[in-house]
C-alpha cells in the first residue's frame, strides 16, 4: 500500500471513527435515560443502569455502522477535497477508479469490523445486559414478547412464554398431535426445566387429552418430556430475530424448514444482515462522486446533513420492507436485498459520471 493509499485510509476511516463516537455517546445517554424509569426496581440501580448502557454499545455501534460509513466517508473525504488534496492527487493522474479502489479498502476494513460487532461481540454482551437488568429487577423473568416462542417438534408443538436461565424456562405449552394433525392433548406446565439426553421436567403439569368419545384430564403434577428440541435452540427461538447471529438464524431456519414452518421472518434476518453489511462498502464509495462534485466546496455541516438524509432513506426503507415480508408475504431475499442494490445502483451510476 503506497502513501497515498494510507492517507486517504486514514481520512476516511478517522472520520468514520469520529462520527460513530459522537452517535454512540448520543445513543449511550438516550439509553441511560430511558433506563431511569427501572432505576429502583429490585436491586437495579444506576449503576447497574450505567453497565447495561455500556453492554448494549457493540449492538448500537453494529446498527449505525452502515450509516456512519457514509456520513464518515463524505466528511473524511470532503475535507481532502476543501482542502484542495483531491485536485492535486486528480491532477498527478490517478483516476477516479484508483480513487474508488482506495476507498474501497476502507470499506473492506468496516465491514471486518461490522462483521466482528455482529458475530461475535454485540450479541453475547446484549444477552449479557438483559440477563443483568432482568436478573437485577426480578427473580424471575421472560425475556419472550407476545405469545412467546412456537416451536414444533414432530407431532409436538411447544409455546415456551419466557427463558429465566440458560436451563430453566417459564410456563411451557404443550400440544400433542396425531399423525393425522388432530388434536390428541393440551397440557401446561408452570415451569419447564432441560435435563439431559434431550429430556424436560414439566412442573405443575396438567394435561387433558382428547379421544373419540371421551375428554379425559390430569391433575397437576410432574412430567418427563422426550422432545428433540434443546434449551439452546428454544433459547435462540425467544429471541427477536434482529438480535440473532447469522449463524443462530441459519440453525432456526433449517429447523423450520424440517418441521413445515414458516421461515420468511428468519430468512429476511439472515439475507438482510449479509446485505446491510455489503452496503457498507457502497457508502464508502457513494461519498465518492458527491466529494468530487456538489459538495467539492461545501462545509462539513453541509455534508453531514446529506449523509444523514441518505442513511435515515436507506434506514426507512429496510424497516418499510421488513414490514411488508411479514404483512403481504412476499420473497423474502428479495426484499432483504432491495435497499442494498438500489444503494448500488446509485452509487455506481454516480461514479460512472464522475469526472
């Protein structure tokens, strides 16, 4: 890598740095304060507000890179443009493709980091901060929403309502089909504990089952569950699936895919973090074509408010479309990639035109 190389690496990926340091310390304090609400609850205290702000910063910083790429990108290069130093490197003959080709380098390094963030840091330090506060408020919690996770297993269906530790469970549904898909017994359990050997102990189980002329029930009491379904995976399925790996994703949808069920809400998980995550290096270049025409002698203001209406459009958009694949049913992948390749679209069209 020449010195050239280094120094627009440089520019850009400071100024990125810059940017993400003042939105973390603006999402950082929104969080704190929306925490003040729990303060007092329990033994949860500001403190331990204060470390559950600090665990959900890697989620936050991974949520805002593709956006801070672009804000970032357009004022490190913008000032090398002000400055004059684009014109003079224009000038001793490097093209714009080299030009592109440097800033892509950047990006590749964003995406090393956005890669690091969502894979392995944000994901175990988020689950950390919840268990914390959750732990910290209440003895016993549900970290689920709504009705809980469905989760089918042959002829069993199992709605776990929450997950208390890494074993242990909150009430547990239990739904016993015939091969025939009719209804053989409905059971509920007040709490659900793994064993091992794919073994659960049902606590306060009761269960009434149905046959042809009769409905007979049980009362209340223990139960050992065969089931194929581990404390692991149940624990993935409570989850939100914006808040999963893409490796924890990949596991649910090839076990809905096994068991019949819908796993368009999965796949659109999946393909739109692989997306978010490639448009990171279009951002970088889209700041390209605007540094090296309108905004060549802009101030950082001016530019800052560009790249913050493209990321907050790029942003409603996917949180549009994330809506549809759910309401209208529509492909998934398809959709996961839409905000990605008309951001490519623009920005390669733009570059194209770039003198």
């Amino acid at each position: 890598m020449s010195v050239l190389d280094r120094y627009i690496v440089r520019a850009i990926l400071a100024a990125v740095a810059l940017v993400m340091l003042v939105l973390l310390v603006l999402g950082a304090l929104a969080t704190f304060m929306d925490q003040q609400d729990d303060v007092g609850t329990g033994s949860y205290t500001a403190l331990g507000a204060f470390w559950y702000t600090l665990l959900n910063l890697p989620q936050l910083a991974y949520e805002l890179l593709p956006i801070t790429a672009l804000i970032g990108s357009l004022l490190g290069l913008g000032s090398l443009a002000r400055g004059s130093e684009l014109t003079v490197v224009r000038a001793a003959g490097v093209s714009i493709a080299r030009i592109a080709g440097i800033a892509l380098f950047a990006g590749v390094l964003l995406i090393g980091l956005e890669l690091l963030l969502g894979e392995l840091l944000a994901p175990v330090l988020q689950q950390a901060a919840r268990e914390q506060k959750a732990f910290s408020k209440l003895a016993n919690v549900s970290f689920a929403s709504g009705t809980g996770a469905w989760v089918r297993d042959g002829d069993l269906i199992l709605n776990v309502a929450g997950q208390n530790s890494e074993s242990q469970f909150g009430s547990m549904q239990v739904f016993e089909l015939s091969p025939q898909h009719r209804l053989l017994a409905l059971g509920h359990a007040q709490r659900a504990t793994a064993g091992s050997k794919g073994k659960w102990l049902l606590s306060g189980y009761s269960e009434t089952r149905f046959a042809d002329d009769a409905v007979t029930s049980r009362p209340p009491g223990p139960r050992l569950l065969a089931s194929n379904v581990t404390a692991g995976f149940l624990g993935l399925a409570v989850e939100d699936p914006k808040q999963l790996t893409s490796r924890a994703l990949w596991r649910l949808i090839s076990y809905y895919r096994t068991n019949a069920l819908d796993t368009r809400e999965y796949l659109f998980a999946f393909w739109s973090r692989i997306a978010r995550t490639v448009a990171i290096a279009f951002s970088v270049l889209l700041a390209i074509p605007f540094v090296l025409g309108p905004l060549r002698s802009a101030g950082a203001g001016a530019r800052m408010m560009i790249g913050l209406g493209l990321g907050i459009a790029f942003f409603l958009l996917q949180r549009l479309i994330e809506s549809s694949t759910v309401v209208f049913k529509l492909d998934p992948v398809l959709l996961a990639w839409l905000p990605t390749v008309l951001l490519a679209t623009v920005t390669l069209t733009l570059l194209s035109r770039a003198r």
